[in-house]
C-alpha cells in the first residue's frame, strides 16, 4: 500500500473532512484544524512522526520512516518538555554505521502561536562511521501537524 494510502486511511473522519472542505474553499488545512492534541501525527523531513504527550513531557516517535531512514517504526527521535510555547530536550541523529546508537544532542525552540508546528535547533558534533571530528554542525527539526493518529 502506499504512504498516500495508509495516511489517507489514517485519517479520522474530522481531519478528512476538513481536510476536503479546505480543498473545496482553497483554505488550508492548518487554518481550518483546532491546536494539535498530544497523541497526533507530525510530518517531518518526509517522515510521519507520532507525538506522544504526558503533562508537560513530549516524544516524538517514527511512526512511518522515509525510504532510505536506517530507523524503524517506533524509534525515537526527540524527548524532552514543553514550557509554554518552547520545547526543550534530546534529539538523536541515526546512522548506517552506528546500528543502535543514536547520538543525541540537546536543541529547543518554539511552538507556532496556532500550535501546529514545532521548531527546536541545536548543534552537534560531526561524526564518521561513529567516530567523533571534532568539527561541529546545526540541525534544525521542524515538526508539521498532521492529523489526530
């Protein structure tokens, strides 16, 4: 099955519905949705993520990985809190050559004033084949609302 038809399947009636009735007016979907529930899918860097939420604690989890993602369904990719409109917390970056060791690194930012998008950015070292440079990079996630998985 494809990715557009699991994600079309996905879609609970509500976000399906707006969804056509924003095609039809030429409206967006962002603009029609109310502010993004804790269990909901995210888009990010053509991934389907899931959110996961328990007070003021988030995760985002994989939930439909990109072709050529050397991660699964279930891996996570971010944890850490939400304080008012700012996210701040672990992100991981995954590579062919370290199966099963992530290498994290601390980002934050913002939530959008809709709700619907997170930003959060931090720097990283550079590795190679797992093995540390020294050299340093920025990496800027950005997590779209979806739907309500």
């Amino acid at each position: 099955m494809s990715d557009f038809a699991l994600t079309f399947r996905r879609m609970t009636r509500k976000s399906l519905l707006i969804a056509l009735i924003g095609a039809f007016a030429g409206l967006s979907l962002t603009s029609l949705v109310t502010p993004a529930a804790a269990d909901s899918c995210w888009w990010h860097n053509g991934s389907l993520m899931r959110l996961k939420a328990r007070g003021n604690e988030r995760w985002f989890y994989y939930e439909q990985p990109r072709a050529g993602l050397s991660v699964g369904r279930g891996t996570l990719l971010f944890n850490g809190r939400k304080q008012g409109n700012w996210y701040t917390g672990t992100a991981r970056v995954f590579s062919k050559y370290c199966p099963g060791s992530p290498l994290p690194y601390h980002v934050e930012g913002p939530v959008a004033s809709n709700q619907l998008r997170v930003t959060v950015q931090g720097d990283r070292e550079v590795h190679n084949r797992c093995n540390p440079t020294g050299r340093w990079t920025s990496d800027r996630l950005v997590f779209t609302y979806a739907y309500q998985c």
